[in-house]
C-alpha cells in the first residue's frame, strides 16, 4: 500500500496521515523530517541543505528527488509520502519513478484548505512543555487551551517561533497554494490524472477533525 498526501501546513495532515500510516502498518516517509536528521547527524546533504531550510526555501531538486526516492525505494512496508513533492517537477519526477520501478500508486489524499483559515490555524497553535502532541489551538474551540494551559494535563504553552512569523508562514504557503509550479500544481497533476489507477480522496480540512477522520476511514478500503 503506497500513499500520497497533499495538504498546507495547518490543514491537519500530520493528524490525518498518521491515521492512515497507522491503518495499514506504513512507513512514513517525510521530506522534512528526513532533511532534520541529515543535518542533525552532521552529513554533507545535512550541510547543503540546512542553508535552504533556514530561509524557509525549497532545497534544490538535484538533492531533494534521488534522496525520497532513494528512500522509498528502500521502503518494503508501503509508504505514507508526506512533505514531497512540493512542485510539478517534484511530483512528474515522482510518478516518472513509480512507473519505471512498476509502483503502484494506491491512494492520493488532498486536504484542501482556505489559505487564511490555514495561516490563523499556525498561528494559533500552542506546544504542551509535556507532549507536543496535545493538542491546543486559541483559535479553534474544541482544542482551545484551558486559560493558558494545556487541555489535556494542564502543562505550560508555548508557541513555536516559525509559527508566529508571519512572513515564515506566508513563504511556506506561497509555494503551496501556486497553481502554476507549486504543490498546488503537482496536487492537481495527480487529481487530473487519467488512469493513474489510484483513487484521489479530497478531505474538507474545514470540518472538524473527528468529521475529516471518519470520512476519511471510509474512503481507505
Ligand atoms: P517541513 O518539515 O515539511 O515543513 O520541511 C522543512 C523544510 O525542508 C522545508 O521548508 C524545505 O526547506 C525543506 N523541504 C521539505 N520537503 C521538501 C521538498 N519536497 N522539496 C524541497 N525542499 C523540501
């Protein structure tokens, strides 16, 4: 089982992808996380690419695409892609590969999300100092914090710096939302697609979480 999920940051595509990962016992395979653990054991990928992921910019092509699909080819679970592609190149590249190594595509899941409502979302995301995975966001009512606490145990909050830059943010969601070369543009190169032989799942980030997940578990056979 191979999986493609497309959504902005703030869209509940960590929340969402997890459950789908989970669901069929996937590797998760995430652009960024892969980048963090370059540059945290110090390679020379780590090196390059830290410049890049500082400014809030892509890393180049000639070391993001062999990298993915050097470690999706080294996926024998099936795989969850997350964070990749994030342009038409990235995502013409990626089928490119998928049909030369004869990959079945099985699933592409695109949550779709306003641009503001996603930006008030970042922003409005707090860190528990216990799990950062307690969820808390002053702008959405059924996660909201408990006075300046975390919901769950009552921890401190904090908020991450990238989250309340708002520039950060708008970099991050101007190579999202284009239509033209963007993530935009390779989502809608797969949705367009004719015989890709996967089925395009479009989740309604709008909804409440619990509403985005049962749809969702319907749709995955
Ligand atoms: P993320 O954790 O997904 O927000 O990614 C962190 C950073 O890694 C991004 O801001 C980019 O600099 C870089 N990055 C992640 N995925 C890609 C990709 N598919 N292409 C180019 N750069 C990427």
């Amino acid at each position: 089982m191979n999986i493609l999920i497309f959504g902005p940051n703030g869209s509940g595509k960590g929340t969402q992808g997890t459950l789908a990962k989970d669901k069929y016992g996937l590797d998760h395979i995430e652009s960024g996380a892969i980048f963090r653990k370059h540059i945290g054991g110090g390679t020379e990928l780590g090196m390059k690419a830290k410049e890049f992921i500082n400014k809030g910019e892509l890393v180049p092509d000639d070391i993001t695409i062999p990298m993915v699909l050097d470690v999706l080819a080294s996926s024998t679970n099936g795989w969850l892609l997350d964070g990749f592609p994030r342009s038409l190149v990235q995502g013409e590249k990626l089928w490119e590969a998928l049909q030369k190594d004869g990959v079945k595509l099985d699933y592409v899941i695109e949550i779709k999300l306003p641009r503001d409502i996603a930006k008030g979302r970042i922003m409005g995301r707090r860190l528990c100092e216990n799990n950062p995975n307690h969820p808390n966001n002053v702008g959405i009512p059924v996660i909201a914090p408990e006075g300046d606490k975390c919901r769950v145990c009552g921890g401190s909050l904090s908020a991450r710096d990238d989250d309340q830059d708002e520039g950060a943010i708008d970099v991050r969601h101007n190579i999202y939302y284009d239509e033209e070369t963007g993530t935009m543009a390779a989502c809608n190169f797969y949705k367009n697609m004719k015989d890709g032989g996967f089925k395009y799942i479009e989740l309604d980030g709008e909804q409440s979480i619990d509403a985005i997940k049962e749809y969702l578990m319907a749709q995955l056979v």
